[in-house]
C-alpha cells in the first residue's frame, strides 16, 4: 500500500478511544499494509491505527519476528509482575522515558480475517502491546509516567521543533461507527 503521515502528540485523535472493527474487509486489510509499511518505515516496533488518523481498534507490530503481526480488537490479560524500561513513541519523536509495564500479556483479539488470535509475550513484546492498546484507548505513553516525569516530558515537549506545528487532519473511517468515529 503506502506510507502515511504519523499523527504527533496534540493530535486529538491519539487522545480517542478507538472503535471497534466490526467489518473485516478489503479495507481492513489496505489498513494493515498501511500501518506495517509506515511501521517499518519509520522505523518502530508497534504502531496502531490512530497513529495515522483511523479510529479502529487495530495495531501492527514486529518484535523478536522478521514478519510484522497484527491485532484487531485486542483484550489484554496483565501480569502483576512490573517491568521498568525506556520506552518512546512514533507520535512523540525524539523522547525516551523509562514507564513502568507488566512484564508479561496476553492479548486476545482478532487477525484482518475475523479469525481469532492470542499473543503471549514477555519484555519488549509485552511492553509494546500495552503501548499499542493503549493508543486505540486514547492513552499516550507520557499519560502513564509518574508526576514529575510527565512534567519534564511536557517541558521536552514544548521544547521540540516540531511541537504545536502539526495542524491536526482527519480521515473519515470507510467502517460502520455509528457516527462515533472520524
């Protein structure tokens, strides 16, 4: 397909609970390649459908793998066993900070088919599937540091050249959202 444009932070729609996909179309599938060939163009580990302006409950992802993988709709079971890593964001260029994850998940959902899909993973794998569910749930990483963390990443933030220069666009969704979608 093609490479898009990444939203960057201040985008409202990376602050949007993503909806559910309910059409598993050739549509669907036109928004995978998209996501895996921006994905891997950028180059990052993980990067979910808001990031590139659709409000679908769909990410792509390739760790410990040569072949990118995919999760519609995804339910994540946590460990409560903590890891603490550095960690950045497409949408955020340029920052690190380290953010606090479970160490292991296991992540339910479904492939571009209907076809149901479990992932268990540990480490960076579990750590960027939190990250990317945590994209369709309107939640950037920053959101999950610790108060003064956050305040120096904001800080960081204002201090980027590209900060407040991104005129938010929007894509209308080819999926049926009831209207509760771009």
């Amino acid at each position: 397909m093609s490479i898009k444009q990444i939203r960057l932070f201040g985008d409202p729609i990376l602050t949007t609970r993503a909806q559910e996909v309910t059409s598993f179309d050739k549509e669907l599938r036109n928004l995978i390649k998209d996501l895996e060939d921006t994905m891997l163009d950028a180059p990052g580990v993980g990067l979910a459908a808001p990031q590139l302006g659709v409000s679908l409950r769909v990410f792509t992802y390739i760790v410990d793998s040569d072949e990118p993988g995919h999760l519609v709709n995804p339910v994540l079971d946590l460990s409560e066993e903590i890891q603490d890593g550095e960690e950045g964001c497409l949408s955020v260029p340029g920052l690190l900070y380290d953010t606090k994850r479970s160490l292991q998940v296991i992540a339910k959902g479904l492939n571009m088919h209907g076809e149901p899909v479990t992932i268990s993973g540990t480490d960076l794998l579990s750590r960027c599937i939190q990250h990317e569910t945590d994209h369709l749930d309107g939640i950037v990483f920053i959101d999950r540091l610790d108060t003064s963390t956050r305040k120096l990443a904001m800080k960081a933030l204002r201090e980027t050249e590209w900060f407040g220069q991104v005129q938010p666009q929007f894509k209308i969704s080819p999926h049926n959202t009831q209207g509760l979608a771009l």
